[in-house]
C-alpha cells in the first residue's frame, strides 16, 4: 500500500513552486510590519494563493511532449 | 498498609476520568489566587500518545531532546557525587535515560555516564511514548523503572524518596508550575539536588511572530498558536518560593534550521508538542494563513540560502533542599581576595604581547 500524502506534504510542495508571489508577499508584509491589518497585502496574496492553486491541481497530461513532437 | 486497589484494571482513558479520592498529597497555591489553567493536560496527552505510535517519525525528531537531554546529563556529572535513586520527572521517550548510558562527549573512553547513577525512575503520563523504547538495548544497560503517571501535576511519591530529580523538556507544559516544584522539593532528600531544563521565553519567535502577522493580515486578529512560555527571570523566584537553595540558572540557545515552515510544525507534532493552549482555536490553521506565515517567516528571518531558522531557548535551573549541614554562602564583604585579580592575573602575559 503506497503511503498517504499528507494535505500538509501537499500544501508544501505546491507553496515550494510559487517563490517569486511567496517573496513578493512577504517583502509587501514586512514593509510595514508593525501596523499590520486585515487585507493590508490582499493583492499580492491573491496572486500567491492563485499561484498555489494551479501548481496544487492534480498534473493532467493534455497535448504532452511526446504528442507534439509527433505534430512537428 | 497497603490496600488493595482496582484502579490498575481500568482502562486508561477511563482511569484518567475518575477523580483521585484516595490520594493526599503536598501541594500549595498562592493564597487568594485562583488557580489558572493554561494548557489542557488531556490534549496534552492526546498528542503525545498518538505522536509515539508511529514509532519511525517519533523516533526521527528526537534530536532536540537527545541534545538537551545530552546537556543536561553534563550538568549532572559536574556534581561529584553518588545518587541512588533518581527522578526523570516528564520523561518523555527516556532520552535521560538513553543519554545517561552513553559516555560523556568530553571524555569518550570513560564508560557511560551512569555510573554514579543507581536506579532511574522515569515518570511521564503518556504511556506510550514512555514505553516507546523499552525494548532497545540502552535499557539493559541502565536501571530504569517506568511509571506512567495520572497527571502532570501530581506526583504520586513519598516525602524524602529521590537523590535528585531530573527534568528534561516537559515542565513547559504545566499549568501549575510553583505546586510541581514544591513537590519536587517535597520528594527529595535533604540536600539533594533538582536539575530541570525547560522550554523558555523566546523559543519559536520566529513561528510565532510570522504566524501572527499572517493572521493579522488574513484575518484581520491573532489567535494563540505558541505557548505562553516562563522567562529566565521567573525560574529563580519560582524555584525560590518551592524552597530551593542555591540557586543556579542559566540559559541556552539551540537555533535548529528547517526548510520551510510547514516541516517545523509537523516535526513539533510529530514530538508531541503541538498547541495545547485551552484557549486556542479548536481545529487547524487555516490554509490561507499557513500559506501567508510561509511567506513572511521567509522574508522576516529566513537564512541566505533559503532555510528557516528556529531558535529553542533552554533555561536550566539546578536548586537544592535545604538542609543543615548544606553548605552555604559566605556573607558579603566576607571574601578573602579580589576574583577581578585572580582572573587578570593570567591575562597580563598575553596582553604585553598582543
């Protein structure tokens, strides 16, 4: 029986493949990071979660490499 | 005298849920004060027993306790004397015990550090993790007696039992630290000695800093994530209100650097030493706010090459029963020469020459 991914396994690997939107964030947060409030990074965070969602779907073979070498 | 008693037949989630009729035992509180419960001792030991069924990964992240528990086992070599019996109060996974049967890292071809150390009692209310390595080697080595205890808080020994009580990483989890002592202080002999090493004020500032500005940002609050920890100023009072004499207490940082945030927690669930604040948040961080903490963990305190660094700050305290015939310290101004001129009095040499 092949072991169980962790959701905290999966979370990591995904959030490990959006670095630039993770750095971005975290420079707009530490920029004034003693007057903290809610949605003070709304944007960048978007753009990081948007980046952590699309690199957390499961990977779909759609026209895969091999396919379009044949075309070409 | 002794009586007979059914509570060894009942299950152990049961057992914990009956009261303790037949058990007086010393303990003090603060007059007037209420008694504040801070951490649930059931989480507690929820987390602690699931933590060590899955022996591999307990057995993986047992590298803070070793080390800690490596140093605290230095701390009782520098005392030059014999102990008969011993207390491992909070044992955890008897790394004490693993430890004291290794030799001294300073002197590798001495034997085993045990040697001055007759039996060992290892306490801790979790019974799986306390069991978890009874049946590796180090236990031949070493007498070593395990007893699963009700509580934390409670220590089911007689006055004046132990030669010393060892405390390796636990005590951080107690509500009601002055009573503990003082009961550690109860159970000893006189002139005997208390080492204990705890988890202290800034340990995880990192985690918990980042955590705090990603829910502040997400969510517009904090919640509790980290334990409310003692500060190195506190022990010295409290080990002084237990009753114990010549105090001694230091501190220790262990910075341990992690790839990201997310294997730091599942290291400290994996210890067993996950948020068990009563007040805290019932269900896990939510995901947004893990992600967001990822992110400014990094950029806050994050290293060059891309890891994150935790720091752990130890606080030692060694204290002694009182006794008569202790020895005690000389009364001011009572010194017979200057400790400035003892310490300048090999400098002077070097210094002509730098």
């Amino acid at each position: 029986m092949p072991a169980r991914t962790r959701p905290i396994d999966k979370l990591a690997t995904a959030a490990a493949k959006c670095s630039t939107e993770s750095s971005v964030y975290g420079k707009c947060i530490f920029a004034d990071y003693n007057n903290v409030r809610k949605d003070m990074c709304a944007t960048e965070f978007l753009k990081l979660k948007e980046c952590y969602l699309v690199r957390s779907l499961p990977k779909i073979e759609w026209g895969s490499a091999d396919q379009s070498t044949e075309g070409v | 005298m002794t009586t007979f008693s059914i509570r060894a037949f009942i299950p152990p989630l049961t057992r914990r849920c009956l009261p303790l009729q037949a058990t007086r035992r010393y303990a003090v509180q603060a007059p007037g004060a209420p008694m504040l419960e801070i951490f649930s001792g059931q989480q507690k030991w929820m987390q602690k027993e699931r933590a060590a069924s899955d022996t591999e990964t307990s057995r993986s992240v047992d590298y803070l306790r070793d080390e800690v528990a490596s140093r605290l086992c230095e701390r009782v070599l520098d005392i030059n004397r014999h102990f008969p019996r011993v207390l491992d109060l909070g044992a955890n996974a008897c790394n004490i015990s693993r430890m004291l049967t290794l030799p001294s890292e300073e002197t590798p071809d001495k034997g085993p550090r045990s040697k001055r150390i007759g039996t060992i009692t290892a306490a801790d209310p979790s019974e799986t993790l306390l069991h978890r390595d009874a049946d590796l080697p180090f236990n031949k080595e070493i007498n070593i007696v395990r007893d699963v205890l009700t509580t934390s808080e409670l220590l089911p020994y007689e006055a004046n039992t132990f030669d010393a009580v060892l405390s390796s990483l636990s005590l951080h989890w107690i509500n009601d630290l002055p009573s503990v002592l003082a009961q550690v202080n109860n159970i000893l002999k006189p002139d005997s000695p208390f080492i204990g090493v705890m988890m202290g004020g800034d340990s995880l500032y990192e985690l918990r800093t980042a955590l705090q500005l990603a829910e502040l940002d997400r969510r517009g609050g904090v919640s509790t994530h980290t334990s409310p920890l003692a500060d190195v100023k506190d022990i010295g009072g409290l080990l002084q209100k237990a009753g114990f004499n010549l105090l001694t207490v230091d501190i220790d940082d262990i910075v341990v650097d992690f790839p990201d945030t997310f294997s730091l927690m599942k290291d400290l669930q994996a210890m067993g030493e996950s948020n068990a604040v009563l007040a805290r948040e019932k269900g896990g961080i939510h995901r947004d706010v893990l992600l967001a903490a990822e992110s400014i963990y990094k950029e806050l305190h994050g290293n060059e090459d891309g890891t994150l660094p935790a720091t752990f700050r130890l606080i030692y305290m060694i204290g002694w029963k009182p006794s008569a015939s202790q020895a005690k310290p000389l009364e001011r101004g009572t010194g017979m020469f200057s400790i400035k001129d003892y310490l300048e009095k090999d400098k002077k040499p070097g210094e002509g020459k730098e």
